[in-house]
C-alpha cells in the first residue's frame, strides 16, 4: 500500500497539473520519466522514489514562488 505522504505529494502534483493545463505527457517531459509512470503514479499504481520525490517536491516549490 502506498505511504499518505506519497498519496499527498501525488494529489499535489496532479493538482498543479490540472490547474495549470499540463498533459500527462509535458508532466513526463519536465519530470524526466515516461508518461507510464505518470499515469501509474496518478491511478497509485506505483510509488515515488526518492529522486522523483525530490524533482516534484522542488517543481511544486518553484511553482509556489510565482
């Protein structure tokens, strides 16, 4: 089962998705990971490792400051 942080940051990072118009693909891009991962880590079908926590952890920070 998922950790709650992770389902969280998960939440988060679909939320600024979603608010900002960005396809699940442009998220891969940014991100640097395949669109797959997206999707499972959308439906919590696999979790965040630690380097993707960290990248979406300093793309929602980035996103705060504006």
């Amino acid at each position: 089962m998922l950790e709650e942080k992770n389902i969280d940051l998960i939440s988060e990072l679909d939320n600024y998705r979603l608010k900002n118009k960005i396809s699940q693909q442009k998220l891969a891009e940014i991100l640097g990971v395949s669109v797959v991962t997206i999707n499972h880590w959308l439906t919590r079908k696999a979790k965040v490792n630690k380097i993707n926590e960290y990248q979406i952890k300093e793309l929602l920070k980035e996103h705060k400051k504006c």
